[in-house]
C-alpha cells in the first residue's frame, strides 16, 4: 500500500456516514463533520466549524452559504478579519454562522 492509498482509506473511513451528516455547501451536496460552537465569538447556539474535503470543497471563500437541516449558515469572519479558515491539504475545517450580517469597513 502506498501512502497516497493510506491517506484515501483514512479519509474515506473519517468522512463516513456513519461519522458525517449530508450538508449543502455553495449549491454542492457533500459529506461533512459539523462541531456546533465554533471558534468564534458569537452565541454558541449560532456558530459552528465544518470539515470538509478539499476534493470537494476547492476554495472556501466568506459568505458561502452552507445548508444544514435546511437551515442556513454562512463561512463567518470575525470584523476586520479574513474568515479563519484552516487546511492541511486534505481537509478544510471552516467556520460558519447562522444569522451573520455582513460587516461594514
């Protein structure tokens, strides 16, 4: 086995749907881990952190909308900031908020 076949084996057992939920992220259905409370300042109740594969989810970019349970959530930025958005290659975890208005500079 190579390494690139371990690291396809470890991300089809991490995203799972067993482990993930099926959310709507910029129009695309995908599979994704969703930890609700977030990073973020906000009310816990409104913030969450998504993980998504890179294969599925290219360049996450402010305000996409991320469907969940059919309630909508946007990639959040706290003010003055650029949206906090990691990566290792393979996964992006990805904050986002519901209610979010966008700030003003």
């Amino acid at each position: 086995m190579t390494w690139a076949d371990a690291i396809e084996n470890a991300m089809g057992v991490w995203f799972d749907d067993e482990f993930t939920k099926e959310i709507t992220y910029d129009g695309e259905t995908v599979r994704a881990h969703v930890q609700y409370g977030g990073r973020s300042t906000g009310t816990v109740a409104n913030t969450a952190v998504i993980e998504v594969k890179v294969a599925n989810v290219a360049a996450p970019t402010y305000r996409d909308p991320v469907i969940i349970d059919g309630v909508t959530w946007r990639v959040y930025r706290d003010r003055e900031q650029e949206a906090i958005i990691q990566g290792d290659g393979y996964v992006w975890q990805v904050p986002i908020k519901r209610d979010e208005r966008p700030g003003f500079r």
